[in-house]
C-alpha cells in the first residue's frame, strides 16, 4: 500500500462521512454542502451534522444544516481559512451555534501512517516486553477503565484486533483498533502508569500499523489537539498529520 493509496481511502471514507467528493477536500476554494447520513459512514458518527469542518490542509469542507450554511459559507470563505480553527474565529461560531441550540462539541487532529516512516518506526520501536496478538474473544475481559482508549464499551462489536504487552501474564500495555470504517481502522492506545516512559506505546501502535495494513486495511490514529503526549506517539510510530476537524452537538 502506498501513501497516496491510504490518502485515496481516507478522501473516499471522508467524503461519504460528509456528503460531498473526495476532491473537494482538496480544492482551494470553501465547500460547503448539506449533511445526509449514508450507510457506510465511519460507525462512530452521528448524522446527518448539525456542522462538521474538515480540512486536509487546503480548504475546508463544511458539511452542515441549510439553516446554518449562509453563515458558514461566509465563516470559513477566508484566506487564512486555517484560523477558523482557532480562538477568536471559535467564538465567532459558537455564538451563531447557539442560536441553534448548538455548540461546538468534538476538535480532534487525525493522522495516517507514511510507510516510509512506519518502516523505519518498525525497525527502531523495539518493544521492552514479549507482544501477543488479541482477536475480538480475547478482547471479553478487558473492557476495563485501564483499557478504555484501546477498547470501547460502547461499541465493543467493532473492536477487531489487538497488540498488547506482556509482563508475564500481565497485560501491561494495549494498542487495539476498531472498524470504523469499511477500509479503515482506528488505533487507541492505552499503557498502564507505571510502565510508561519505556517506549510501549509507539512500539504497539507501530506494531498494530503494520498489521492492520498487512489486513488491507488504513490504520488511522486520532488525538485531541492539546493531547501533546498522543500527537507525539503517533509521529513517533509512523505517522503523520492528515486532518482536522470541528463538530458541533446539541447543547443538550
């Protein structure tokens, strides 16, 4: 699989999740069109969107209710379209949200593996513990609080495949991923405290990478955008930036 291979994916699976084209994320000109659901949405979501802004670095697709597209049509039509993302032009949003008994609720950072660097991150992340490959039974007895960036309860039927550190018979360490998306699989990582510090984190999640790709499968990694400790284990395993997004929820 080459990068453009994973990017195509990730345009293909992005434009279904905001009802427009893949190319349209990568235009330089604002898009903005009317949210739909769609059976093959990344599981995770919750449509059609009150407002969902996507960039992928060169515009932003906004992806929203008509009663709120005339402002966001004028909101995110910018030169530096970029600062949407930020304070003040936040709280230029939220107080138009508002009016709509919304808010902004959801601002994460996505990245995809380069294969080049998760290569290079395969040969240098050595492990410091034996790693055990878990399948979906293994996964019964570990929906645990410990475990709950790796795992999720709530969706526990989406959870395919693991890698998880071994001290002993202990699990010390989990990188598992769930399938979000037809072709891609989100990464959650999760090392227990006081064996942290010792490179587990970015040898499981290069490791799980790997395997997910092996699968035919994109691996994609997310992290909220203060969560410095998260963006540099992703970096650190392989991966890079690929885009941002806002999205607004009921205030309720």
């Amino acid at each position: 699989m080459t990068n453009q291979q994973i990017l195509d994916i990730a345009l293909t699976q992005a434009a279904i999740d905001s009802a427009c084209e893949p190319g349209d994320f990568l235009r330089a000109e604002p898009v903005v069109v009317t949210s739909k659901p769609h059976p093959n949405a990344r599981r995770y979501l919750k449509l059609p969107f009150f407002l969902d802004l996507t960039t992928y670095g060169s515009n932003i697709v906004a992806s929203c209710d008509e009663r709120i597209a005339p402002f966001v049509r004028s909101f995110i039509d910018r030169p530096d379209f970029y600062h949407c993302f930020e304070t003040p032009a936040l709280y230029e949003l939220n107080d138009e949200l508002a009016k709509f008994g919304h808010r902004i609720r959801h601002m994460a950072e996505y990245y995809l593996p380069d294969v080049d660097a998760l290569a290079q991150a395969a040969e240098r992340n050595i492990c410091p513990f034996p790693v055990k490959l878990l399948t979906p039974p293994d996964f019964a007895e570990l929906y645990l609080p410990e475990w709950s960036n790796a795992l999720c309860a709530d969706r526990k039927q989406l959870d395919v495949l693991g890698a998880a550190a071994m001290d002993g018979e202990k699990i010390v360490g989990m990188a598992a991923c769930s399938a979000d998306g037809e072709e891609m699989w989100q990464i959650g990582i999760d090392v227990l405290p006081e064996y942290r510090r010792r490179g587990i984190a970015k040898a499981l999640v290069t490791r799980l990478a790997c395997e997910i790709i092996e699968r035919g499968k994109v691996p994609f990694y997310c992290a909220a955008w203060s969560n410095v400790k998260s963006a540099r284990c992703a970096v650190a395993s392989g991966f890079r930036p690929a885009w941002s997004t806002i999205t607004a929820k009921p205030i309720e």
